[in-house]
C-alpha cells in the first residue's frame, strides 16, 4: 500500500536561539548555524535560548532543544560536537544518550523524515492488524532513513529483527517507539500542526 500523498504537511525549519555567553567558541559557531524548530507532533522542539547542562562528570553540554517530558533535552558536547539526548537534567552520565556524530547530521536526519512524511498508508484507521503491520513496515523504513543519513544514529542491527525497538532508551529509538506504535498518524502530525 502506498503512503498518502499530503498537501500543508510538515515543514522543515531552522532556527536561530539565544547563545548564553559562556559556551565555548566552537559550539556557539555551530549553534548560531541554527538548529532544526522541531520534528513531527513535537517529538523535539527547540528551546528559545539554549542552556548549558552541567554533569557531574564535568561534561559540558549545551542544550538547544526538548524532548518528550520537560527533563529531557537535545544537547550539542562541546567538547566532541556531537549530539546528544539528555532523558534526566541533573542525574548521572548514564542518563546521557548518543543521536548523532555531529549537527549537520541531526539536521539531515530531521530533514530526512519530515521529507518521508507521512510514514503510514491511506486507511491506517481501522483494521487494527492492517495498522500495525503498516506501523512496524514504517519503523523499518524511517530507521533505515535514519542509518543511512547518519549510520552512528542507531545500530544497524535493528533492520535485521521484527522487535528491533524493545531495546534501548535513546531519542532515535524512542522517534522509532512512536513511529512502531502508530503515534505519527497523518491526522495526529497535521492536527498539531
């Protein structure tokens, strides 16, 4: 079955955020480049002024974005570049989750599946075992978009086993949770647009 064809869809959005003065040079220019506004149905939005995230590690983050609950955030390392998922501000390293090798490909990886939107078929209300089985043939196909843009994104592993999301606890695998269980329908992305 063929994925519906939508019209008013989902844009994809940079924008620019406040950069607290003391983040380091090298992030601030990365920021200042503009971060992704959000993905689908608020999975991530970008926060108006980016904060910096203190571990207890010493790790220094700066956060520019939200995800899921108001504790988590996206984060840029200033230390390596990369992106990261912070799921609780304030607890150990452990809560530190990788999303991807740098921001260039955290915008491409959003870029990416706003442009593959909508991830499920026409009449995926309904038939609760047709809905599913879209659901899961969406997961596939949004992680192997995710793995190809960037492969540091999620293990490749996961296009090789029908449960691939029952395991883990990072932003992309969470993205994928959603996808696997039919929370990104048309109706619910474009009713919150």
């Amino acid at each position: 079955m063929g994925v519906a064809n939508v019209k008013n869809g989902p844009i994809y959005e940079l924008c620019s955020i406040e950069i607290p003065v003391d983040v380091s040079r090298r992030a601030k220019l990365v920021l200042e480049a503009g971060v992704p506004a959000d993905l689908l149905n608020g999975f991530y939005s970008a926060l108006p002024v980016a904060e910096i995230v203190a571990t207890r590690s010493g790790r220094e983050l700066v956060a520019f974005g939200v995800s899921g609950s108001d504790e988590e955030r996206v984060c840029l390392d200033t230390s390596t570049l990369s992106v990261v998922h912070v799921v609780d501000v304030g607890a150990l390293d452990t809560s530190i989750f990788h999303v991807n090798r740098d921001m260039v490909a955290f915008k491409r990886c959003i870029e990416a599946l706003t442009d593959a939107f909508p991830f499920y078929g026409e009449g995926e209300i309904g038939d609760v075992e047709a809905s599913f089985t879209q659901w899961q043939e969406a997961g596939f196909r949004v992680a192997g978009i995710l793995i190809s843009v960037d492969p540091s994104s999620l293990d490749p592993s996961v296009l090789e086993s029908a449960d691939f999301l029952s395991e883990g606890d990072t932003f992309w695998q969470d993205f994928l949770e959603s996808v696997k269980m039919g929370d990104c329908s048309t109706e619910q992305i474009l009713e919150d647009e």
